[in-house]
C-alpha cells in the first residue's frame, strides 16, 4: 500500500542554522504517528513544513503523491502561487497548540469558514457538517459561543472539529495540549484517542508521554533535527536503542 | 434693531442650508476617506516594499500637514496642472485625505496587532491570502479601528469648519454672514457651536451602539 505522506531527505535551515537535516518519514492510511523529542528538536518546524506554512530548502514531501509546495521547472526549484498552495493546504487539517480559533466568529462559523469558503458548499449544508463535527467532539451545546467564552479544552475541540470538518487526508496536530490547564488536557486527549480508533491519520507532536505510547501505532524520536529512532511505542518507550533517546525519556519521567 | 429671534427666523433657511453642506461634505469625506483608508492600510501593512513606499510618502505628508494647508493645496494647486476644481470638490477630497491617512496608519497597527497565529490558521484551512484579508484579518482590524473611527469622523466634521476659508457655505461661513449682517455675534457662534456639537454627539452615540454591536467578544 502506498503512503498518503512520504518525506525525502527534507532540509530546512533559518539563516546559518540547519532546524532539519534530511528528515525521511513515511505515513500510511490509519497510522498514528507520534513525533516526540526535546524543544528544538525540529518537531514543530516539520510538521509547519509539511502544511506547507515553512517554506523548506531541499528534499521532498509528496501528500498522496503529488509533490507539495514546490515544482521543479528545468531543474530549479520553484515555490508554488499562493492559490495553489492554498488547494494543497485544504487537503490537510492543523490543530495548533494556542488553538488559533477566529475570535470575531461563533464556534459554528469558525468550523463553517473553511467548509464555505474553501470547499464552497452551500451554507446549509456546510451549517449541517459543522454542526456534525462539533456534535462528534462533544460541543454541540457551545455552536453559538465565541472563543473567548468557552474554556481552553472547549476551544482546542473546536479547532478539532475545524479541521475535521474539512475531510483531511491527514491531521496534524502541534503540541495541541500544551497551553492547556492540566485539569483541561484530558479532554482533549480523549477527542484524538476516539478519531484514532476511527482510523484518522494524523501525525501528533507531543510532551505526553503516556499518551504517544497508548495512542500511536508508530513513535518518532528527534534529536537536532534528525530522526534518530523510530518504531513501535511499546519498543521506542521500552527498549530504547540509543543513548540520547534514553537519556530524554529519563528527563521526560522526572 | 432686530432681535436674534427675528434674525433667526430670517435665516433659517440659509443656515439649515449651511448645516446641510457640513454634513453633506463631511459625510461625503468620510465615507472616501474609509476607502481609500483602507487602501492606504493595505498598502502599508501588505504591500511590499515597491507599493508601501508611496503610500508611507503620501500618508506622512499629509498627516505632517496642518489641514487648512491641505485644503488651500487642493484649491490652488490643481490650477497648475490645468484643472480648477471647485471649493466644494477641493475642500472635500482634502478633508478625505485627511480622513484616509488617519485611517490608514490606525488600520496599519491594527493589522499589525492581529497575531500571525491567525494568519497560519486561515492559511492552514486552505484559504487564500485574499480570502484570509476578507474574513479573517479586516474583520478583526475594522473591529479594533471602530473607536478611532468614530474619532476621525468627529474630527472631520470639525475641520470642515475650515472649507470657510476657500468659500465653502457650510455652517460657519453662513453663520459669519448672517453675523455680518445682523451683528448677533455671540449668538450666531453660540448656535453655530451647539450645532456642531449636535452633529457630533448623534456621531458619537451611533459609533457606541455599532460598538457594542460588533464587539470583538
């Protein structure tokens, strides 16, 4: 079966400093794959890479094949227009750690943006997919709300369902509880374990430990902007090979 | 010699006549002056370094100019390059200029003040840079700017008192005349004030109500 996400040997450098030094990934229909590793590992500029809201400087991502964010003309490689970024970026959902929801619009109309103006459904029917969606991560009760109303939990479910709504071939999700209050972090945590027993796709940066084991069928360790181990969770987390990956998830159970 | 009454009777109808041209003109810079604000806003925050130039120039100029200046440059000047608009035309795409710069540069920081986070949340659904302006940013900066914009169009009204000076009859200059002729100086001004301040109070009270309706929640 081929891959809906591959990674070549992706570069990406700010000024003389090289964030991600020849990243290869590989993501299949159903997976979960969970990035971990310490701050500045370039976990976060990956995932930014590959919804295309970095521009990178070598290497390759192909999302279903199709080459993303640049095409090569004559041997030079070229940034694509903005429209046609835009189509690429509509077949990827990102949930952003400070949630980003649009505070000017409902949580309805924030889940409904996309659905009419990227997808261009009719209001209706795209009123009748937002509500769905934010009915599937338990906010049908808060469609009408404002961001600045509902909690910080309330708010990461409804850029959730922002996402979703949209049919993403795959859903990336950037430290998605780390500015949340403790007391908010499961809730969210459920959301994603429930879209993972659904079968989404979704490539996860993560800080919780106990929850990249239970949830991903696939763990990937960073370390200075390269993939030093990856594999199963169960062996990333129990039988770690190298000595950086051991000596973080010490740091991380302290 | 007539009572102020009697004079006031006299000329309503040359004052309404005046107070009609100050919100005529007023009304009229404005509603440019939110055009083309939104322009100058645009240009300046999006535009690049090619397009942000003149429109730094244009907006520095004229918010280093006084604005009886302004409007004695839009009066005279056009005369050079072989058009001669009229007091009207002249007096009332100056204020809008006026109008526009002030706007421009408070749209500038607005803009600036909307964290990039909602940028990459826009772009993140697949909208595009068009799409993000129109339902993402302007709505957040027009929101922000309401107060100020209210302001400006107070101020406005207030400098359109200076269109007197290039013979606009707009309520000052009536109220001048009629002065001239009727020698109820402290009268006439006393009116005159209280219908600006009139003018400007039915401005202030609707921009609150918009405020409270469109409230950045």
């Amino acid at each position: 079966m081929k891959p809906i996400l591959t990674i070549r040997d992706l570069v990406k450098t700010f000024g003389s400093h090289t964030v991600l030094q020849g990243i290869n990934l590989d993501v299949h229909a159903g997976d979960v794959v969970s990035l971990i590793g310490a701050s500045g590992s370039g976990k976060t500029t990956l995932l930014r890479c590959v919804d295309l809201l970095e521009q990178f400087d070598a290497g390759e991502i192909r999302l279903d094949g199709e080459p993303m964010g640049y095409r090569v003309e004559a041997g030079r490689r070229m940034r694509l227009k903005g429209r046609e970024l835009a189509r690429q970026r509509s077949r990827m959902g990102m949930v952003f750690q400070s949630f980003n929801l649009f505070p000017h619009l409902t949580a309805l109309r924030n889940v409904m943006l996309g659905l009419t103006k990227v997808r261009r459904l009719p209001v209706a029917e795209a009123r009748s997919i937002a509500e769905h969606w934010l009915d599937r991560v338990g906010l049908a009760g808060r469609r009408d709300y404002y961001p600045s109303a509902i909690s910080g939990g309330q708010q990461q479910r409804v850029a959730i369902a922002r996402a979703l709504a949209m049919e993403p071939r795959l859903l990336l999700l950037d430290e998605v509880t780390s500015a949340l209050d403790p007391e908010l972090v499961q809730e969210v945590l459920v959301t994603i374990r429930s879209l993972a027993e659904t079968g989404t796709t979704m490539l996860i940066v993560t800080h919780e430990m106990r929850f990249a084991r239970q949830v991903s069928t696939r763990t990937v360790f960073m370390d200075h902007g390269a993939i030093v181990e990856e594999g199963e969770p169960a062996v990333i987390f129990g039988q770690p090979e190298s000595r950086r990956l051991r000596e973080f998830l010490s740091s991380m159970s302290q | 010699m007539q009572s102020f009454l009697d004079v006031l009777a006299s000329s309503s109808g040359a004052l309404l006549n005046g107070l009609m041209i100050t919100i005529a003109v007023s009304a009229i810079a404005v509603a440019t002056g939110i055009a083309l604000g939104a322009v100058f806003g645009l240009a300046l925050t999006y535009g690049g370094a090619v397009v942000s130039f003149p429109a730094r120039m244009v907006v520095d100029i004229v918010r280093g100019t006084p604005v009886l200046v302004l409007i004695l440059a839009c009066f005279y000047m056009p005369a050079g390059i072989g058009l001669s608009p009229g007091p009207l035309t002249a007096g009332a795409f100056a204020l809008a200029v006026f109008c526009a710069a002030h706007i421009g540069e408070t749209l500038r920081g607005a803009f600036l003040a909307i964290p990039s986070a909602q940028t990459d949340a826009a772009s993140a659904l697949g909208l595009t840079f068009g799409q993000t302006l129109g339902y993402v940013l302007v709505p957040q900066a027009v929101r922000q700017i309401a107060p100020n914009l209210v302001n400006t169009a107070v101020e406005i009204v207030k400098a359109s008192s200076l269109l007197s000076a290039i013979g606009v009859g707009e309520l000052l200059l009536t109220t001048q005349e009629i002065i001239g002729r009727s020698f109820k100086t402290m009268e006439f001004y006393a009116l005159a004030g209280g219908l600006y301040l009139a003018i400007n109070l039915v401005i202030a009270t609707g921009g609150a109500w918009l405020e409270r309706r469109y409230r950045l929640r």
